[in-house]
C-alpha cells in the first residue's frame, strides 16, 4: 500500500521544528476519496460527512496542516484538502479552493471564570507572562509560529498583541506548531492564554472563555472587522469531474454546518 508520509508541513507554518512528522495519509484506494488537511477545518468536515449520505465514500484522515494538504495536492498524493488559509497565488495555478466559511480569530483563557474585558495594554500585558497587577490573573501564554494565519491576522488587526505575543515566545513561551497541539496544550494548562479561532474553540468542548478585548480607534492601524482565517475545500484543477462533485458538495455540507453554528461568517 503506498503511503504518502509528509514532513515539515503539519500546520499552515512555513518553518515547522525539525523531526516533524505528519500522520500519514494512505491513497491507494481510489475509490473512497481521502481527504486531509488543516486542524481547524477538521471538525466542520467531520460534522458534515455525517449529515450528509453523499459524502460516505470520503475518507477522513488526520491533520496534516494546509501546507502538508497542498504539497500532497500539488504531487497528486492527495484527493481533496482542507485549507485554514487562502491559496498563495503560485498555488493558485495548479489548486483551486471551494470557500467554505471564515472563523474569527480571538483571544482566549482557559481561567475558572471569565475575565473582564480588557484595554489593549492589559491584553498584552497577560500575552507577554507579566499578569498579577491591577487584578489581572497570571497566565500561561502559549503560542504559534509567526507565519500561522490565526496568529498572522490577530497581529494585523491588533498589532501591540501580536509583538507582545512574540515577545513572550522569544523568552520562552511554549509555542503549539499545529491546531491540534495548541487545543491539547490549552486543555493541559488550566491557566493559560492563547490565540485561536472561535470555532476550533467551539468544536474543541475546551473550558475556555473569549476574552473581550477594545478595538483600536478609527483611523488608527488595525481598525475595523474581527480579524478572519478562511476554511475551504482545495482540489486539483485537472480533477475529474465526479471529484469536483464530490469536493463541491462537502464544500456546502462544511458551509451549512458552520453558519449554523454562530462561530463562523459567510466567506
């Protein structure tokens, strides 16, 4: 049985640590489509494969990341792939991707109770480990790599946490290389601080609470919407037809979960 194993692509990082290995994904059998890709599209695959009869014949593998799901395209070791983030446009030429819905990017404790809403410089303040002043709790900040998409559109949009959050990982935090990690990281620190999207928060059933966070003011860099990753369905574009059916029904059964569920938006 051949055996597609990818390395250093497990999540949507460029520059995984070394000795990474991703599951392996078997593509022998032809005739029941594997899918695999990025951790924080898992559930809404999942969820969707079992409502809906014409998604049976999928396979669903474990996460290999949306880098480990387009290299596994783009070498045709791969039927259809989950992406948490938008095609680059070198990707583009060869790979098309199905939008399927955007998860907002938020910050998130796993305290016993909510935390107040919090000024940008409180915010920070936890992000960096230097808690426990003016009633702030002391947290454990767990990070991701800087080129993950969570974390690249949480920065844009709020760029003080961002660079406190990086801050933080160069002297030391712990930093979760795939969406997997940081959900088992975050279930093993009953005081910790993180970025993660709201619906991988969701379908996680972690004990954590969102924190509110002020919104820069207008004019100012970063104003406006929530920050956003988009999830969608990739597939080769020389795909046969019947797979093309197939990627574009799952692409609506994942739609249809997340927009019932008040943690996503329309892409």
């Amino acid at each position: 049985m051949a055996l597609l194993v990818l390395w250093a692509g497990c999540g949507d990082e460029s520059d995984p640590p070394p000795f990474t290995q991703c599951p392996p994904v078997g593509v022998a059998d032809r005739g029941a489509a594997q899918v695999a890709g990025s951790g924080a599209a898992l559930p809404l695959a999942r969820a969707a494969m079992a409502r809906r009869a014409e998604l049976a014949g999928l396979r669903l593998a474990a996460s290999i990341g949306s880098d480990g799901a387009i290299a596994a395209l783009r070498a045709g070791d791969l039927e259809l792939g989950l992406l948490g983030r938008d095609l680059r446009s070198d990707e583009a030429l060869v790979l098309r991707a199905l939008p399927v819905a955007r998860a907002e990017v938020v910050l998130a404790a796993t305290t016993a109770a909510p935390l107040k809403p919090l000024t940008q410089r409180e915010a920070a303040a936890l992000l960096r480990g230097e808690g426990g002043w003016r009633g702030l709790p002391q947290l454990q900040p767990i990070g991701r790599e800087a080129t993950d998409t969570a974390v690249s559109a949480f920065s844009a949009a709020m760029p003080a946490l961002g660079a406190a959050l990086s801050e933080a990982i160069a002297h030391g935090a712990p930093v979760a290389w795939s969406d997997d990690e940081l959900v088992e990281a975050l279930a093993a620190h009953a005081n910790a601080i993180a970025v993660i999207d709201r619906g991988l928060l969701r379908h996680s059933g972690l004990a954590a609470h969102v924190i509110a966070v002020e919104r820069p003011p207008a004019g100012s860099a970063g104003h406006g919407a929530p920050p956003t990753r988009l999830l969608a369905v990739a597939l080769r574009r020389d795909a046969p037809p019947a797979l093309v059916r197939r990627a574009e029904a799952l692409a609506d059964a994942m739609r249809e979960v997340a927009l019932a569920g008040g943690a996503y938006v329309a892409p």
